[in-house]
C-alpha cells in the first residue's frame, strides 16, 4: 500500500500514529500542499476548503496513491468526488493550549477568531497576529503566546512547554487523524487500541 501525506514534521507524527494505531505498515509519499507552500493567505475565513489537502486528493484520485493521512479537522467538507473517509483514529487532547512564551501576555499570534475569541476570556486586553507555518515556525515567532493544538504539542513531544489550556469548544475533529481513500477501495483499516 502507498500511502500519501504532508511532508511537515507534525504530518510524519501523525503518520506513525496511524501505523501503531491501525497495525498496518506501507510506503509513503511526502507531498508540500497548497497550504505548506502558502504561509500568506490567512485562514480566519477561508472554511472549510480543500487547502491543506488538494494535492493529495488529486493523487488518490488518479490513482498515484493508495490513501492519504490527514488531520480531520483539516478534511474538506464535502470530501471531493469519488473519495470518502476509510477511518478516523481514535485521536488525543482536543483541546487548544495557549503556549505562554513570556510573561505578561499583550501579543499572541493565532489563526482564529474563535482562538482569539477565548484567549481575550483570559487576557482581555490582548492583541493579536496572524499565523501560519508548521508548529515549529508558529512557536519561533517573536511574540508573548501562540495558540495550538495541544494534540500537535503531543505529537511532537513539547508538551514541556509552559502553556495553559483555552476555555471553550474545539472545531470538529481536533486531535483525530483521518485516512481518506477513494470509493472504489476495499482496504478495511481496523484499530487495534
């Protein structure tokens, strides 16, 4: 089985957790997306596109690829004609972690309003900048706080650094990995945790 998915450090966690998850091993193809490439257009409105994943999807659909790794909240929705999710692991921490990098907190960059909505909760006269580039480049900015994903702080063992977690709800899917093939498929992905 070849099996397609982003090329960044947080996407290569990801695909290893879908191996020990699923019991299943296979070649991979590491493929820069729209997105990856794109560290400008922001991502506040964008909804719920097929930025992070057009590449991929193109290369399952014409067959270069067998399945792709994503993260499931960044599936577009609906999936593209002639794909449909195989399984959905069973994912970590939902939540988001506001990453404090010093103190006191005035500056935090951020890619959401709903983020940006629930830090104000803690830090009400805050400002903000917007984000964008792996998890590595997001917390390399020179700023105060940097909101994550907490399950990209796991995936990447640095949940040593100092941060709290946001009040409120998550988008859909957070935490969890989704393997997307195309409708045709007979691979059968069964979790063995």
């Amino acid at each position: 089985m070849l099996i397609g998915a982003r090329s960044s450090p947080l996407s290569r966690a990801q695909v290893e957790e879908v191996k020990a998850e699923f019991g299943i091993d296979f070649d991979i193809v590491w493929v820069e997306t729209t997105g990856d490439r794109d560290k400008e257009t922001s991502l506040r409105t964008m909804g719920k596109t097929d930025f992070f994943t057009r590449e991929l999807d193109l290369m399952l659909l014409s067959g270069k690829i067998d399945a792709a790794v994503h993260s499931a909240k960044d599936l577009p929705e609906p999936l593209p004609k002639g794909l449909k999710i195989a399984a959905i692991s069973k994912g970590v921490d939902p939540r988001d972690s506001l990453v404090i990098k010093r103190e006191p907190v005035e500056l935090v960059a951020t890619s959401s309003e709903r983020r940006e909505d629930a830090v104000r909760q803690l830090y009400p006269n805050c400002r903000f900048i917007d984000l964008r580039g792996t998890i590595q480049e997001r917390l390399a900015k020179d700023v105060d706080g940097v909101v994550v994903a907490e399950a990209a702080l796991i995936r990447l063992g640095l949940t040593h650094l100092n941060r709290i977690f946001l009040p409120g709800e998550t988008v859909p899917m957070q935490g969890k990995l989704a393997i997307v093939v195309r409708d045709d498929s007979n691979f059968v992905f069964r979790s063995k945790a």
